[in-house]
C-alpha cells in the first residue's frame, strides 16, 4: 500500500507542476465542470422536515415521549448549515497540508486526490467522474463524502471524528516538519561560534561565521595542529582541525531538545523520517528526493510504526545527529584556513610533511 500511495502522490504532483494539462488540446476544448455543489443534496428535505417535526412538537403529537427525539432532530437541523461549513474548512485544511513543498508522499493518497477535487486542479472535475458531497447523519453529526477513478475506494470523513483528533492534536495529514530550517536555528544557539556570528537584525549567521578558536585543536605549546592537504603541483597547505568529541557535547542538551520536541507529534516525526532522514543524504539530494519518491523502501509506514516504539525513537535520535552533523557541522569545519596569515601560506608538501612530523616528535620528547 506505501508504494502505491507513493506512486499517486507522485503522480499527482507531477502532473500539477508540469502543467501537462494546459497542452491537451483535447482536455482544453472541453467543458470542465469543478463545482460540485458540495451541500446541495446535504439539505435536499431538510425544510419540509423541519416544518414535520415543529408542527409534532408544537401540536403534541410526537411519537417519542416528551418529543425528545423531535426536539433533538430540530437542534441537529438548526446548527446543521455552521457545523458543514466549520467541516468542510477543517477538511479543506487537513488536506491543504498535502501541497506543502515537504509533503511525505508515503502518506495515504487519497487525502492528494481529495485536496485536488477541493482545489477544483485540472483532471480532477465532475465531468471526469470526480463527486463530493456532505451528508447529515442522525445523531448529529457529518459526513463528507469523496468518489472517483483515483480512489481505490471512496474517501470518508465524519466530522465528530475529525473533531475529536483535532482536540487530541493530531491530524489526518501529516505535517513535515521543516528540519533544515531548525537545524539552521540549532547551529546559532549551541555556542560554538565566535562573537558577532549572527546578523544583529536577523539573527541568523553570517557567510563569514566561524566556530569559536576554543574548539579548534592545538599542540601542547598552543599552535595549532594543522591537517596538511595536497592541493597539487607538489604543494600543500594548512587546515583546521577541529575537536569534534568536544563540539558535539556541547551540542547534544540541544540536540536531545529538538529530538524530545519532534517526537512529541510522533506523526510528524515519521513524516521527517521519511522525508529527511532515511537516506543519510545531504541537503541538495533531499531536495531532489522530495521531488522523486522520497526515503522509498527505508521508509516508516504509518500505520505499522505508531505509536513508536523505544527502538524507533532511538534510531530517529541517532539518524538526527548524524543528519545534523553532516549537513550543518560540517561546513564550518572541512578545509577551513589558518586564521594565522604565514600558516595560511601555500608551501612545499614534502618539506610541510617533514616539518609537521618533526614538530610531533620534537614536542613528544621521541628523539
């Protein structure tokens, strides 16, 4: 079921971003008919039975003792017309979620194709065999109805439901949350970098941001202990080392944080499970991800995976500082320069190599 909802969502949005449907000549010479006339059919009746059921009570000549089920149909047709439209926006922002650009298409595909009849998209009208309607049910609640050649079998949702999860915050959809974003925030708040590593204004870090000298590693006389690399043409030149056991200890309260507050929406950490974390891969692939199928085969199937179990939450909370590491960590210290100008000097591999192993042996007391 994962791989089929995936294969629909990503058809779905394919087709809405390619804007094929503007090139079907055929499609565009003929009528589209996108209203559906939600709630026509829902009060079809519902006067001549208002009328029945004032004039039983009015008259006394209710079937039920004491009118009470009379009085109860009239209370659920006096508040029925603001209880649809209170649904219909509930479900029109549930589904809304599945055009969010990090949407996790593993996620059931008929909330797409629903969003799509909702949204009045191209291929998705009542002349193309789509229908839509409310339905009042007797013990006061509703039930909105979704049919057509996508669904597998018709969507629906009932109003006292949907209330209910909303309450107990949770949702149809899954919201992805934006890690990148966060991990963004999380590198400004570890205080690892340097003063003045924050635009005033903004408060996010500046191109020229470097991790503070106290976690750059040194030799026991205070120089620094420089990685030589070979940059061809038999030369060489200094990088920075930095003390990662040490940054990370530092990082990990907050880190743990962010992890304890992803997983308190266990539904939107599987969504950045999925979306993010999966593949251990960079931020550029996971943009390119988002657009294909996502974390696929490695991908957390809702229904098996929640509630999550200790193992899941462990593996999310390792994946999490691996991401966090790779993507943001990285950056501010692979082939960063001496901030020392001669050290920053191109010089002779072979002769920088010979020097550094003396300097070791020199400061090691081995000759």
């Amino acid at each position: 079921m994962k791989d089929k909802n995936i294969q629909v969502n990503m058809f779905v949005k394919h087709m809405n971003q390619s804007d094929a449907m503007a090139y079907n000549m055929e499609y565009v010479g003929a009528r589209t008919v996108s209203e559906f006339g939600i709630l026509n059919k829902t009060y079809e009746g519902s006067g001549r039975l208002y009328a029945k059921l004032k004039t039983a009570v009015d008259n006394n000549t209710c079937t039920s003792p004491a009118c009470e089920w009379e009085v109860k149909q009239l209370r659920r047709l006096e508040s029925a017309p603001q209880k649809s439209i209170d649904f219909i926006t509930n479900v029109m922002a549930q589904l809304a979620v599945t055009d969010d650009q990090y949407y996790d298409v593993c996620q059931n595909s008929a909330y797409t194709i629903a969003n799509q009849i909702m949204t009045k998209k191209p291929g998705f009208g009542k002349n193309e065999g789509y229908n839509v309607q409310v339905n009042l049910l007797e013990d006061g609640g509703q039930e909105i109805y979704f049919d057509g050649p996508f669904f597998e079998k018709p969507l629906m949702i009932n109003s006292t439901t949907l209330e209910g999860l909303l309450n107990a915050q949770s949702n149809l959809v899954a919201v992805t949350p934006d890690i990148n974003k966060e991990m963004l925030d999380l590198v400004s708040e570890l205080g690892i970098m340097e003063a003045g590593a924050n635009n005033p204004e903004t408060g996010e870090l500046t191109p020229q941001a470097r991790i503070s000298d106290m976690f750059v590693l040194k030799n026991s006389d205070g120089s620094y202990d420089y990685e030589i690399i070979d940059i061809g043409m038999g030369k060489g030149r200094n990088i920075l080392k930095f003390d990662m056991d040490k940054i990370m200890r530092k990082a990990e309260p907050f880190i743990n944080a962010e992890v304890a507050g992803l997983l308190s929406s266990e539904q939107e950490a599987v969504a950045a499970w999925n979306v993010f974390l999966a593949h251990e891969t960079s931020i550029e692939e996971d943009d390119q991800m988002v657009q294909n199928a996502n974390a696929g085969y490695l991908a957390w199937d809702y229904e098996e995976v929640l509630p999550l179990s200790q193992e899941h939450k462990i593996t999310f909370e390792q994946r999490y500082k691996d991401y966090f590491k790779n993507n943001y960590l990285n950056q501010f210290i692979t082939n960063k320069l001496p901030t020392v100008e001669e050290d920053a000097a191109v010089f002779d591999l072979e002769e920088g190599k010979k020097a550094k192993a003396q300097k070791f042996i020199d400061d090691n007391k081995l000759s």
